[in-house]
C-alpha cells in the first residue's frame, strides 16, 4: 500500500505503466465494483485465464490490487490507498497547471487593456 504523502517516482511509474493497459483497466473497473477471483476476472475477456493472471500480477506488484485467502478462493481487492495516491499526483499536476492558466489569463487581460 502506498500512501499520498509516501508515493514514490519509481510507485507512480510502476502504477501508470500497469495502467497504460486496457485490459488491467479493466480489471481495475471491475474490482472497483467489488473483490473477484481470477475465473471471474477472466470471463468478460477473450484472453486465457493464464493472461488474466499476468496482468493481475503486474497489478499486484504495482501495488494497485491485493490477494486474499478465503478457503481455496483467493479473490483479488482493489487497494484504494494505492490509487488515492496516483489520483493524488495528477490533481497536484492539474492544479498547477490550472495556476498556470490563470496566470496567462491575468497577463492576456492586462495586455487586452493595454491595446484597448
């Protein structure tokens, strides 16, 4: 589990790199919904059960989804500290980008005035 405040660069580029593929988005989506066994993860999509698990295992190691024991079933669980941290990292990266904007809008305002 990673937290906000604890995020790391080498966290945030193993996160994005999990999730710059669809299917472990998917994935993502659907245990945003509640946990699921691989089986279950796997029936939606036309890939092997074997490839849902290597996408569950990149998933795992990024730290966005966790395994539990339950008897035999070992359903998977989203971590929500985890993806709180990468959502995190881009509303910092949204504001300042929105401080930014506001500050080329003060300056086109004063330069509009300036011509008028």
């Amino acid at each position: 589990m990673m937290a906000v405040s604890e995020c790391t660069e080498e966290q945030l580029n193993a996160a994005f790199a999990a999730l710059a593929d669809p299917v472990r988005r998917a994935l993502i989506a659907r245990l945003s919904r509640s946990p699921a066994t691989v089986n279950e993860l796997a029936e939606p999509f036309p890939i092997t059960k074997q490839a849902v698990s290597k996408h569950i295992q990149v998933l795992e190691q990024a730290g966005l989804i966790t395994r539990t024991r339950n008897g035999q079933r070992r359903p998977c669980h989203l971590d929500p500290v985890a993806l709180e941290a990468v959502t995190g990292w881009i509303d910092k990266q949204r504001l300042i980008a929105e401080q930014q904007f506001r500050r080329l809008d003060a300056v086109l305002e004063i330069l509009k005035e300036k011509e008028s």
